[in-house]
C-alpha cells in the first residue's frame, strides 16, 4: 500500500491498451487496489477534486479502476460497458493526468457496467448523469483514450482556474439529449 505518482498527459502508459487481470483475487491485484485507494486519497487532498484511479494513471497497465464516492467505495476488475442508453449530455472532464485543464466532452448519459469485485464475483452497476460519465472515462483510460481525445464543439478546452472564475460547478454536467446518429 503506498501512494504512487499519477502519470501525466505525455506519459507513453497512458496511451496503451490495458491486460486482462487473470486473478482477481491475486495478491497482486490487491496490490494495486490498495496503491489506487492510498493514490486517490492524496490526490483529492492536493488537488480538491477526483472520485477515481484507473490503473494506468499509476503506471500499472491492468483493468482495474478504483472509485469512492463519499463514504462508497467500489474497486472494479475489468470492468467493461455492456449497453448505452439513447440519450448522451456534454460534460466539462477533469483527469489527474491534465488536473490544470477542463475538457468539454459527448458521453452517454446512461451506461450498463459489468466488472468483478475483488472477491471474483460478477457485479453489475445501471449508472446515469455524472456517475455515467465517470465510468466511461476510466473505462477510457484502460484502453489508452483519454478525455483530450473526445474533446466536443467549438473551444472545447479551457484552464480550470478560468472556467470557474465563470461558471458554476454546477454547469459541469449539461441536460440529456437524444443521441444524434
């Protein structure tokens, strides 16, 4: 258990497709449940945001991301999107890879995620709006996409400290739209 260094926008691991985990009950995979929990926890505290690790943000290249949301906390083994609803919403994303800069993004606003828990059993988790949002980008992160790479409309970059000079939190997250095809 240890806090590990998140890697940064430029670092070549961010951008690899991530191994399977085999074990999820392995001594291994706990290892890096444990090192994804000590690493979110300090970086909420130096940064004031994040509700979640993936993997390859602290150099291990496997499908495993950690969230903890308030006092709930969920480690996800190969956790993979099954279904999408029909509606998406644009987003303003953070990642700790680029934490100095907002990314406005399309994602689906309701999301099926199937994954193992640490005990090897099959969990599913119906999501929507901002925890929707959350899982695809970690999902992202496990397959080398990044928030950068679903940048969406005109200007869709901006410095953190000057989007919330202008806007409130509360205008991260917009309203659902039906899925234009």
């Amino acid at each position: 258990m240890a806090v590990r260094r998140i890697r940064l926008l430029g670092d070549p691991i961010l951008r690899k497709r991530c191994e399977r985990v085999q074990d999820p009950k392995s001594a291994a995979t706990r290892l890096v449940a444990d090192d994804l929990r000590d690493t979110l926890r300090a970086a909420k505290e130096k940064y004031k945001m994040g509700r979640a690790l993936a993997a390859p943000q602290i150099g291990a290249p496997v499908r495993i991301v950690f969230v903890q949301i308030d006092k709930q906390r969920w480690t996800m083994i190969n956790p993979e999107i099954t279904d999408v609803g029909p509606d998406d919403f644009l987003v303003w994303d953070d990642c700790f890879c680029f934490p100095n800069l907002l990314v406005r993004v399309t994602r689906a606003y309701q999301v099926t995620l199937g994954y193992t828990d640490l005990k090897g059993k099959q969990r599913t988790l119906q999501l929507q709006g901002p925890m929707a949002e959350l899982l695809q980008h970690e999902v992202d992160h496990l397959d080398g996409i990044l928030a950068l790479d679903r940048a969406s409309g005109l200007d869709p970059f901006a410095l953190r400290s000057e989007w919330e000079k202008l806007y409130d939190r509360s205008a991260r997250h917009g309203p659902p739209q039906p899925r234009e095809v």
